[in-house]
C-alpha cells in the first residue's frame, strides 16, 4: 500500500521493474470495498509523455494523491510503473491507474519495453483511457504517441479478446484552433492507424468503433490558465458521474470482470503481456525534444505576455490608432523568437522548427486581437472622415453632382485606409485586411445610400410642396366657380402642373445618376402626389358641401347681376330668383359630388342631370305656396317622373365613377339637398317679408278721399290764417319743431311697415323726442349767456388799462392843466363811456 498523503490512498501496483503487487493489490481491493460493487464499478488510466501533467490531470479530475513533478527541481520521473487509487466523489466506484509516462529519460532511448507494455495493460484492464497529448502534436507522426498507438493495437488483437474501451483523448493546452477541427483530424489519424494494424482472420473486417469508443476533449494551460484550467476539468469530472450507465462515458462496454475476480484478473493480464517478447519497439528520440522545446516555447511565450512594452501597447491598441503599431509586433516576435532558437539550438532540427512555428503561431495568436483592433479603429477613423467630407463637399460643392462627390470622397478614403493597414501590418503573420476593407467599402457604401435617399427625399419633397401649393388654391377655386367644365379644368391643370414638376424634377436629380427605373418611378410618385393633393382638396370642399352651397345659394339670392345687394321691391320674382339660386347651389354640389379627372368620367358625367329632380323633390310647404300659387302637381304625369327620377338618387354609386372617386353618394347628396332647403327657407321668407314691407311702404299716407275732405273742411280755418300774420308765425314756428321732430324720429322709417305700426312707434317716441329737443334748446341758451358774460369781463379789463395809462399821463403835467382836467373829468368819464361801449 502507498502513502496516504491524499484524500484517498495510492497504491503502486506495478514497480519500475515491472514487479506486480499482489499482496498490495488484495488489501487494496478489500480497503475501497470493491467486492461489494459487483459489475458496477470503473476503470480509468491515463497515459502520456513524461512531464506532461498526467498526475496532476488526475488529481484534480479525481481527488487523487498521486505524486506530481515538483518543477523547481527540474523534470526528471516522478511516476514509475503503474499506481492505483479509487476516485472521491465519483458514482459508481471508479478506480483510476496513473502509468509512467513515455519517453522518460531514466530508461533512456533503448529501454521503451515498459512503456509499451504499461500501455498496453491499461488499454486491456480499463474502460476508459486517458491520452494525454499536447496540442500543437495533433497531426505529427511520432509526437502523437502514433507507433506506440499501432503496436499496442496490433498486439491486443493477437493477445486478448477485445473489449469495448473508451478512449479520450485529452488535448492539453489547446490553441485557438476550434476542437471542432481537431477532432476530425485525430480520429482520421487513428482510423489510419487501426487501417494498417495487422488483424486476425476474424477481426479482418472488423470495424474500430467495435472495440473502441473515440472521444476528445481539451484544456487550457495549467499554469497560464489555472483557473480556466479548472473551470474545463470540473466540466470534464461531470463526465464520469454514472459512466456505465448508457449514454455515459463507458456505457457501452463489454466483458466486465466482476468486482471479486479483479485481483486475479488484473494479475494474469500483466503475466501475459510480460512474456510476450516482441514488444519490443524503436525508440523515439523526437518524444524528449518535443517536450523541452514545447517547454522553451512556453517560457518565451510567457515572457511576451509579461512584457511590460507590450501590455502598453496591447491598451493602447483597444482604444484607438497606434502608429508604428506593425514594427513594435515585428520587434517583438524577432526579440522572443531569437531568444527560442538559442535555447533549442542542441535540439532536433524538425522538432526545433516545428515549436519555433508553433512558438511564432501562439504569438501571432496573442497579437491578432490587438492587431485587428488597430484595423478596426482605422476603419472607424476612415469611415467617419468620409461622413465628414462627404457633408462639407456636398454643401461647398453641390453643382458638382451627387455621385461625383461620392465618388472623391470613397476614393480618399481607401486610399487613406490602405497606408493605415500598411504601417499596421506584421510579418509572418499573412493577414489580409481585405475583409475589413470590404466592411468599409459597405459601410461607405450604405452612409453613401442613406445620404443619397436623405437628399433625393429632400429635392422630392420640395418639388411636393411647390407642387401642392400650385394645385391646392387653384382647385379650391375652380370648384367653387362650379363651371359646366369645372373638372376639365382642374383636369388640364393638374397635367400642366404635374407635367411642369416632373420635368424639373428630373433636372434636378441628374447629378445623382439615377436609374432609368428609378426616375420613371420618382416621376410617377410626383404625378400621383399632385393626383392626391386634387383629391384630397376635393374631399375636403366635399366635407363642406353644405356650407358652400349655402354661401353659392345667398351669393345669387342676395345679389343682382353687377354684384350689388338685391333691396327686395315688387318688381322681384322670388319664385324665379329661388329657383335660380338653388339651381346653382345644386350645381355646386353635382361638382362635389365626386372626382372626374380622367376623360372617359367627364364624357360621361351625368351627375348633374341625376340631380335635377331635387329643385322639385321636396313637398310643397306653405313658403312655396305663398310663392307659387299654381303647381304642377296635378299633373300626373310629371309627378311620375319626378319620381321616378328621385328613385335614381336611393343608390349607392353613381354610374361610371369608381368607389374611390366617389366623393358624395346620390343618398348623401338627397339628404344633404334637404338640409340645405330647410336652412335656406329662413333666407327666402327674409326676403318675402322684405318684399311685403316695401309694397306697404309706399301706402303710409292717408287715402285721396281723406285728404280732399281735409282740404272741403278746413277751408275756412286756412283762410282765418291768411287774415291774420300771428298765426303763420306761430305756424312757421311750429313747422320748425316738427321738422325737428321728423328728422329725430325718423319718421320716413317708423312708417315702412304700415300706417298703425308706425303711428304707434311715433306714438311712444314723441314725449321723449320732445323733451330731449327741449333740452339741448335750454343748453344752447346757457352756453350762449355764459359766452356774454365772458367777452364783457374781457372788454372792462381792456378799458381800464386805457384809463390807468391816461391818469399817469396827466398827473406828469402842469398844476393848471391839472386843473383843468379835474373841471374836465366828467367830459373823460363820458368818453371812457362811450369807449367801453364801442369796446
């Protein structure tokens, strides 16, 4: 029994010697209480090169204490002959056999014997067998452990019965080539060699999935990538949870020697292979020159990752441009791959080269990502230089054309992406930035599209409203006239329009360089544009049918012919101006009714005429009556007719115009017809009354026979005025109040609606009137004694100035004089007097 350094205890079943450990065995067997499994149980081994991590695969896969290599005291053989150990945590009981690994420099070159023989006990005793090989080794002859592979094969099919086994090949720190090429290339190379082992009679034919079940898996660098390294193995370790069951790992097995014959099993198959003499195979120097340059590849590679200049510029690369970044990476890979061949130089020259290859692919690996960053940033760089170009050119440079523009600015910028990709660029590597060029030239390609479509959109659009705003008026215009060729009209102006707009349209996009399609398209979108901008302003005049025929009908009802306001007097027919007037207003609606652009709908248009029989559809009501006091509606015939023809409006369509020109159906325009009789009924009595009032207007005098019996009776008090002057005073005087009083009351006015009516209003407004005349008679008065008053206080003021000026002149005179004027003072007041009077 082994030591017990571990979880679980390791047992070394076979010695370096090849001695087998029977007694070691049978504790074993009882310590992990195999007997008691049965058939359920597992066997796992693992083989490989030397140093190449087998123990350690182990533990960690197994929770096993097998001794692992101690690098800080160089490589040398840490397993030797075979260990065993039973696995922690695994369902069912899985023993694990760790072998000594191949080509181990104890045994030397010529001493391969054991490792053969080793091999091929575990390919006998196991149901699944791990090898562990490396990588970079897949596809090799000799570093894939392939001869020792064929040999083994070829000796179990002459020694034993086969067994179904399960061999995974666990791929050790894998490269960036998918697993999903590996493992084709692995199981075409054991396809090969199962091909040429030579087979018994029996198994000539025998396929290689009858005795073995090829997996492979891979895992990263232990000591790069430890923690994705444990990640993988725990992944894998899930694997060999229930592995003889189906479907698992060694599912599929078969000839599983109970748990109580494995001691004695175990030790008859190592008999048997000890004895067979011809195992004996050639020994493979390159298997110790593969691992030691695989071991100074590793370092440099290490030394790359760790290099401070490189991790700078390994930063730098992942936010923007570095410049000069291709020779720093060819400075590198020279550095790291020079510093290799001097280490390897005593090495074989096909291993040497093979690692410095594989040495040079794992840096490239590790500087791809960063080169390919640098050429994305320059694409970016270069994609959004163009963007900027391309807007200052186009507007700097716009009568150059569209495509021109594009066309200098793409070519500006490849060229500009290419000196990037060379400074860029590294050797050895083969990269091609072609993939990223052509991602440019897409992505210019598209901002180019977009632009384009922005701008086209742009010209389309203003040629849209140059185009609405030339059809909008006009056809709101023309349909409010309602000529008898309204809609050949609007038809012709549409063509005119839209014709006009096309062929500037096309003007403008030359400099774009448009298609053939894509022109006539653009052209056909505009013309059904200006189509649409007529029906959409027809449907909304449609939506106010009813107010334009009102505003049509009290234009021609409430107008004469020069335009002028229609005052309503008896020589007006108001039967006969209705009729006129609704005839327009149905005009007006026959226009509404529906589109009539093409001119096949205008040759055909028979709206108006369906219409007609709505002047007479509606029953007579006493307005029309008092208009028309004979009707034909004894006439029976008409009235069959008529309605006969108003049966032609209870349809849904109109004939020969299409749903979609359809803009007012016969039943919206009957009901509409209705509703614009009862609203206009209001204006026509208006007018009625209006009429009325003016034939009444012109009898508000008394009748002939009352004024000649005024003129017989009061004869004789005209004649006592004659006599006597006073009277006609006061009849002058009375004149004037009642002249003033007429204009006040407007007496003209008060009697248009009758002699009674209006003597009543007089009647009521008289006292009022009189009151108020009176009144602004009393002011007048006041302001003119007030205005008296102030000239008199204006003219003493003057006098007295006079009067103080002569009264110093004398008082500077003689005393004589003085005299004299004291005697003379009387006369001065009287002048003074007669001054101010004058004043």
């Amino acid at each position: 029994m082994a030591d017990s350094v571990g979880k679980t205890p390791t047992l070394q079943l076979v010695d370096g010697k090849g001695g087998f450990n029977t007694a070691g065995l049978d504790a074993f067997v009882k310590s992990v209480k195999l007997a008691e499994c049965g058939l359920s149980y597992a066997v796992v081994a693992i083989m490989g090169p030397q140093s190449s991590g087998k123990s350690t695969l182990l533990n960690h896969l197994f929770n096993t204490s097998f001794v692992e290599m101690d690098a800080f005291k160089g490589r040398s053989q840490t397993t030797q002959g075979v260990w065993l150990a039973r696995a922690d945590g695994i369902d069912p009981c899985t023993l694990v056999m760790d072998l000594e690994g191949t080509d181990g420099r104890e045994r030397g070159e010529d001493d391969t014997a054991f490792e053969k023989q080793s091999s091929l006990f575990a390919l006998a005793v196991s149901d699944v067998v791990l090898i562990n090989m490396w990588c970079h080794d897949i596809g090799r002859e000799q570093a894939a452990n392939k001869p020792l592979l064929k040999t083994v094969f070829q000796v179990m099919l002459r020694l034993f019965t086969p067994r179904k086994t399960t061999l995974l090949f666990v791929i050790r720190d894998k490269t960036r080539t998918p697993i999903e090429t590996l493992e084709p290339i692995l199981r075409e190379d054991i396809q090969k060699i199962w091909d040429t082992v030579p087979k018994p009679a029996n198994h000539q034919h025998t396929p290689l999935s009858e005795f073995f079940n090829l997996q492979v898996t891979s895992l990263a660098n232990y000591e790069e990538k430890e923690e994705q390294f444990k990640l993988q193995v725990a992944e894998l370790r899930e694997r060999f949870q229930n592995s003889i069951a189906p479907g698992g790992l060694a599912g599929d097995r078969r000839g599983v020697v109970p748990a109580t014959g494995f001691p004695f099993s175990t030790q008859e198959i190592w008999r048997v292979i000890k004895e067979n003499k011809d195992l004996d195979l050639p020994a493979h120097k390159v298997m110790v020159a593969t691992v030691r340059c695989e071991e100074i590849a590793h370092e440099k590679l290490k030394g790359l990752l760790d290099d401070e200049e490189w991790r700078s510029l390994e930063e730098k690369a992942k936010n923007d441009v570095v410049v000069g970044f291709g020779k720093f990476v060819n400075d590198v890979v020279e550095k790291f791959l020079q510093a290799y061949n001097m280490e390897a130089a005593f090495f074989d020259e096909g291993v040497r080269t093979s690692k410095q290859n594989f040495l040079t692919s794992r840096i490239l690996d590790v500087v791809q990502p960063s080169y390919q960053l640098v050429i994305g940033h320059h694409r970016a760089k270069v994609l959004n230089s163009f963007k900027m170009s391309l807007d200052t050119n186009l507007e700097s440079h716009s009568d150059e054309g569209f495509a021109n523009i594009v066309r200098w600015c793409s070519k500006a910028a490849l060229l500009e992406f290419e000196r990037g990709c060379a400074d860029a660029e590294v050797a050895r590597s083969g990269w091609d930035s072609s993939k990223a060029k052509e991602k440019l030239l897409r992505d210019i390609d598209t901002h180019a599209q977009t632009k384009r479509k922005e701008k086209l959109a742009e010209v389309v659009s203003m040629f849209e409203n140059k185009l609405e705003a030339a059809l909008d008026e006009p056809t709101a215009s023309l349909l409010d006239a309602a000529a008898p060729d309204t809609w050949s009209a609007i038809s012709r102006l549409m063509e005119a329009e839209v014709k006009d707009a096309t062929s500037r349209l096309s003007d403008a996009i030359v400099g774009f360089e448009p298609s053939k399609e894509e022109e006539t398209k653009m052209r056909d979108f505009l013309s059904k544009f200006g189509r649409g901008v007529v029906e959409k302003k027809s449907k909304e005049e449609a939506s106010q049918a009813i107010i334009r025929m009102k505003q049509r009908f009290i234009n021609v009802f409430g107008h004469e012919a020069d335009n002028m306001p229609r005052i309503w007097g008896e020589e007006h027919d108001v039967r006969a101006i209705t009729r006129d007037a609704r005839s327009s207003s149905l005009k007006l609606l026959s226009v509404l009714a529906a589109i009539r652009l093409d001119e096949d709908s205008q040759k055909s248009d028979s709206i108006e005429s369906s219409l007609k029989p709505l002047l007479g559809d509606q029953p007579e009501t006493a307005l029309q009556r008092t208009i028309s006091r004979t009707v034909s509606g004894n006439n029976t015939a008409i009235v069959r007719g008529q309605s006969s023809a108003l049966h032609a409006l209870s349809v849904a369509m109109w004939p020969g115009v299409s749903s979609n020109d359809t803009l007012i159906t016969p039943v919206q325009c009957k009901s509409i017809w209705r509703q614009f009789q009862a609203e206009t009924e209001y204006t026509i009595s208006q007018a009625m009354a209006a009429q009325e009032a003016a034939k009444r207007n012109k009898s508000w005098l008394p009748p002939p026979w009352a004024l000649m019996a005024m003129g017989v009776l009061g004869f004789n008090e005209f004649m006592a005025l004659l006599r006597n002057p006073f009277y006609l005073v006061l009849i002058f005087i009375a004149y004037l109040v009642g002249k003033a009083v007429w204009v006040q009351l407007d007496i003209t006015r008060e009697f248009e609606h009758g002699f009674v009516p209006g003597l009543i209003s007089v009647s009521t407004k008289l006292l009022p009137t009189v009151m108020t005349l009176l009144k602004k008679l009393a002011d007048e008065g006041t302001q003119g004694a007030a205005s008296a008053m102030n000239n008199n206080a204006v003219r003493t003021n003057g006098t007295d100035r006079i009067r103080h000026r002569e009264l110093d002149d004398m008082s500077a005179g003689q005393g004589s004089v003085s005299s004299g004027l004291r005697d003379d003072e009387p006369q001065a007041n009287g002048n003074l007097r007669q001054r101010h009077a004058l004043g």
